[in-house]
C-alpha cells in the first residue's frame, strides 16, 4: 500500500504541474486508477467505492462550487 499512496501522491504533483487539458485528463486518469486500488487494497470494489461517493455528494455535496470546509467545531 505504501508504493501506491506514494505514487498516487506523485501524480497528484504531475497534475499540479501541468497546464494542458489533456495532459491533465491523463494524470487525474492515473490519480484515478490509483484510487480504485487503493480502495481495493481496502476491501471495496469499484462499484463500492462509487457508492460511498455518491452517498457523501448527497449528504454534504460537492466540490464544484469550489467551496470546502476547513474546519468543524464541536461544542458537546
């Protein structure tokens, strides 16, 4: 597991560095591909781990506003 998140983690530079779409397209296909065996070294399946997205997306939405949460703060 460890090689696969340190490539996973070199792609997601890769992707930072360039600036052409396609060239893009190809290292978040990578970043993408190194995702599901990940998820796979985990114990889920393709199509598992694309349930557990799509139930987080409807839960607490996406990212394609670009918003994000930075912080929770828990008062209990």
């Amino acid at each position: 597991m460890k090689y696969a998140t340190h490539k996973l983690y070199e792609e997601i530079k890769e992707y930072e560095e360039t600036n052409i779409d396609e060239e893009s397209l190809e290292e978040l296909a990578d970043i993408l591909e190194l995702v599901y065996t990940l998820g796979k070294m985990h114990g889920a399946s393709f199509e598992e781990l694309n349930r557990i997205r799509e139930e987080k997306r409807e839960k607490r939405g996406g990212f394609e506003k670009g918003l994000y949460l930075e912080e929770v703060l828990d008062y209990e």
